[in-house]
C-alpha cells in the first residue's frame, strides 16, 4: 500500500548515480494513477504554458505532497505517452518512500507581494547600544532610539517566487548592498486567518536579471526563524497545495 495518493503533487529534481543532483531545478507533476506496486503515471511538467517532456531514462528525486506529509523516492521515465489532451508519462519507482526529515523543505512555487529591508550594520550596533542602557540623558537615549526607528522603517517592495518553511526565492528592484542580512514581511492565509510575519533571513546568493526583467533575484534562508512562524509557513504551503489540487479536479 502506498502512503501517496491519485491526485498528489510531486517535485522532481533530476539525479544521476550515487544520487548526486545535477541541478536545483524542480519540475512539478501531479499523480494522475499506479499501473502496479512500482510503476505510476504522473503528468507531463509544464512552464510558462509549454510542455517539457523530459527524457526517458532519466532519474529523478521525487517529492510528493501528501496529506500526511512530505515524502519522497528516486524514481525513473520509462515511457512518455499522450491519452486524449493529457500528455503523461511513466514512471518506476526505484526505492521505498521516505518521510522527509525536519531539516528537509518543500519549495512552494508561489507568485505574491511583499516587502523586505536590508539589516546593516549601524542597526546592530544600535541596538546593543540601546540594550545596554548605558546613556549619560534621557535625551541621548531618545537619539538613539530615533535613529533605529528611521533605519528599520527603510522597506522595499519585493515578489515571491517560491517559498518553503527554509527560505524562500524572490525579486525586486533593490540591489543588494555589502549587507546580507534582511527582515521580510509577509502576509498568509493560514487556516482561514491572515497571518502577518516578519522573519529574519540571511541572503544565500542573487543575481541581475537580464532581458526585458528588470531588478534582481534573491535566494534568501530564514533564520531566527521562531518555531510556530516556520510551521505557520509549512501549514500555508499544504493548504495552498490542497486549494490547487481542489481548483483541478473542479476543472
């Protein structure tokens, strides 16, 4: 019996041997049936509107969103086929599912607005400044204080590419200064409630856009990131699958 079901999302990252992945890349598929105990059909991926049909004999590391939870195996195109207006493809499960650990994240693709501001130095220093308590007036102390609020008020707007309970991936006009810790601030529907986070993060890399995009593309890691901010975040993620899943089916 398989803890994945008709219907389930699946990321897939390819791999070669010893599991080694070739690149970051994720395609998303959906499980449309099982032939039998090691062989499913799953959709065809597609981007930007087109089909990518990807290579028969490539090895893929699947993630699959589920009710239950995240869960993953290695697994291999065998056959690419189309049944009516679907384009399919075949596949062999290689190895048992796996739960995926704590550590382990699910990269939402999800398109929305929000806003971040860069943490430089001066704002550090302030505030250990102003934990110290150690001001020679109420006045001075006042200074301070004014300071780090003109400094932590500096936002700038920002789009969400993808999100996971770890990071996230997004653009924005701003470019990146020598600093390379920011604060972002989000807005999610979690559980029929809006839910508004500000969550530290750590710049990991970015990059100029070219052509006709304008800006640049961040890939940031949360940190500091509390426990129930970070589950907030995943709890989003399985609903808007579950919202996704419903709009198709109805489709």
């Amino acid at each position: 019996m398989h803890v994945v079901d008709i219907g389930d999302r699946i990321s897939l990252v390819q791999i070669e041997r010893h599991k080694v992945k070739i690149s970051d890349k994720k395609y998303v598929s959906q499980l449309l049936d099982f032939v039998d105990s090691d062989k499913a059909i799953i959709s065809v991926p597609m981007e930007n509107g087109r089909i990518i049909p990807l290579s028969i004999g490539t090895k893929y590391e699947a993630c699959f969103v589920t009710g239950k939870g995240l869960y993953k195996c290695d697994c291999e195109i065998i056959d690419r086929f189309k049944d009516g207006n679907m384009f399919q493809m075949l596949i062999k499960f290689l190895n048992s599912f796996e739960k995926y650990q704590r550590r382990e994240y699910f990269r939402l693709e999800m398109l929305m607005a929000f806003k971040f501001r860069l943490i430089p130095p001066e704002e550090e220093l302030l505030i250990m400044k102003i934990s110290q308590n150690n001001f020679a007036s109420d006045i001075e102390k006042q200074k301070y204080l004014n300071t780090l609020d003109s400094i932590q008020r500096k936002w700038n707007r920002a789009n969400c590419i993808d999100i996971s309970g770890g990071g996230m991936r997004f653009t924005a006009e701003t470019e990146r200064t020598r600093e390379e810790k920011l604060v972002i601030d989000i807005s999610l529907d979690v559980g029929n409630k809006k839910e508004n986070l500000e969550i530290p993060a750590h710049i990991i890399e970015f990059r100029k856009l070219t052509g006709n995009a304008m800006g640049y593309e961040y890939r940031i890691k949360f940190t500091e990131i509390s426990r129930e901010d970070r589950e907030k975040i995943i709890r989003f993620i399985f609903e808007e699958e579950r919202r996704r899943r419903r709009k198709e089916k109805n489709m």
